[in-house]
C-alpha cells in the first residue's frame, strides 16, 4: 500500500466500505438463502438479477487492486444499476406486492429500501471523485478510495501480483460490459419491463 498522508474523507470511505459489506453483500446473501429455504420464486429470480447486476462492485475490487482510474466510473455505474435492478422489473414488483406479509417479505422489502438509498447516496458521493477517472488517479485526493481494494488484497491474495489480479479485473468488465450491450439492445427491446418474458 502507497505510503501518503491521510485525508479527511477517509473515515467516510471505510464507513461507505463497511456498508457495502452489509448492504450488498451480507444482506441479500442471506435472503437468497432464506427464499430458496422458503421457495419464493419471485423473490429467488430478482435476487439473482440483483447479484448479476452488483457484480460489478466485486469487478472494482480487483480494478481497485492495479489503482485503475477507470475503477471509478465502474464503480459510479455499479452503485447507479443497483436500485435500476431492483425496481425495474413491473411483473416482479406486482408479484411481490401480492405475497402475503410475512417475515421474508418484509425484510427483503426492508433491504430493497435501505440498498436503494445506500445505493444512489453512494453515488452521488462518488460524483466529486470522478474526475480521478480522467485525471491524476495517482494523487492522495484519488488514492484514498483504493484502500479497501488494498485491504481485500492483503487477506484473500497475497501472493497474488496486483498488476495480474487487475488484469483479471479488466477482463471481467469487459464481459461484464458484453452482457449489459447484449441486454439493452438485445433482450430490453423483446421482454421490456418483464423479467419473466426472456424465459419463456
């Protein structure tokens, strides 16, 4: 990890870091499990859109890793697609408002809620910083939101090269890049607003 001075902001980082934790990994880890327990298959299909859709964050990790400054656009787009997820699909949101109140909806919807508003707070946050995606991603200013990615890098690779792990990065967000073009110019056309349509 660079050696630098520390900022300001940075508590705010680590504090948005934790979140992400809770809010989009924790959280509806353990509600895909519990709808899979319960077999609530509308709650099954968007929590698996949902865990596609977020994908991208465990892509900014490993961008993180190599201190890419394309690392904050991917973030920026991760942390906007996330509520777009879990709000666009009509047939979906019908059917959920039609389960009955019980433990497992009421928490999902509690979740839906709270990583909405994480979500597009997030984002918003990360405005100011957006400009390391174009500018001097090296200065401390930029720097200090590659800090969690270095952390991640010390517990779960490291005796991983970090210039091998962000490569590993870039190609995942190209994938990741092919399958949202394919979807929005392909499938969003055919199946619109209705998740269900493309399986049919």
């Amino acid at each position: 990890m660079p050696e630098r001075s520390q900022l300001w902001f940075e508590p705010l980082i680590w504090m948005d870091f934790r979140l992400a934790v809770i809010f989009t990994v924790l959280m509806p880890l353990i509600l895909l499990i519990w709808a899979f327990a319960q077999k609530t298959a509308v709650l099954q299909t968007l929590l698996i859109i949902y865990w596609r859709v977020s994908s991208l964050l465990a892509i900014t990790v490993y961008l993180g890793i190599g201190s890419l400054p394309i690392t904050f656009l991917a973030s920026f787009v991760g942390q906007t697609l996330i509520p777009l997820s879990l709000w666009f699909w009509a047939d979906l949101n019908e059917e959920i408002a039609d389960l009955p109140d019980r433990p497992l909806k009421l928490g999902f919807l509690a979740w839906r809620w709270a990583t909405t508003a994480y979500s597009t707070l997030s984002a918003i946050a990360l405005i100011p910083f957006l400009s390391c995606a174009f500018g001097d991603a090296k200065s401390d200013y930029c720097q200090a939101w590659f800090q969690p990615s270095w952390l991640y890098y010390q517990f779960f690779h490291p005796n991983s090269k970090p210039e091998f792990l962000s490569f590993l990065g870039i190609l995942a967000l190209v994938f990741y890049a092919l399958c949202l073009g394919y979807f929005l110019i392909v499938r969003l056309g055919k199946q619109g607003r209705s998740a269900m349509a493309g399986d049919e």
